[in-house]
C-alpha cells in the first residue's frame, strides 16, 4: 500500500506498509469500536500517532520516520485489540 497526501504541489509520501491479517482483523474491529488511530505530521518528516478513544484524542510521545509510523500505527491497533475485544 503507498500513501500520499496532499495536491501535486504539496505531496506528502507516508511510505509503504502490508498489513498482516491479524492486523487488519484489529483495524477493523477497532474502526467499528469507535478506536480510529492515524499518522499526523505537519512538516513530512517526521509522524507522530493520533488515537481517538470515544471522541477524545491521544498523541504519541514519540515520533516515526514515514514506514516505521505504519508499523507503528498497526501495533497500536493490536494493543486496543487483544487489550478490549471480549470486553465491549
């Protein structure tokens, strides 16, 4: 998966990252419990990680170059995941 954003003029590229099943099995059920998590960077250089919990917004301490911020990103979903799935 490549990621971009932004116009033609102002390109951001978020690196390239492939999900494992298991992951995307967490992203899912945490996008559908209401636990959305993205990389937010202001300059592109380096990323930081939002996680939204019912409404209110989390950031990450530390920050990630482009590919490891997916990584990154996809355990948090894993965490929230093995952390609440048999409890909501």
């Amino acid at each position: 998966m490549r990621n971009y954003r932004g116009n033609k003029i102002g390109v951001i590229n978020y690196g390239e990252y492939k999900t494992s099943k298991k992951e995307f099995e967490a992203y899912r059920w945490c996008i559908k419990n209401n636990i959305i998590i993205w990389p937010e960077t202001k300059l592109g250089i380096e990323w930081k990680i939002e996680i939204k919990i019912n409404n209110k917004v989390h950031k990450s301490p530390e920050a990630y170059k482009a590919v490891e911020v997916w990584k990154k990103m996809y355990e948090y979903y894993l965490y929230y995941y093995n952390k609440y799935e048999n409890k909501i």
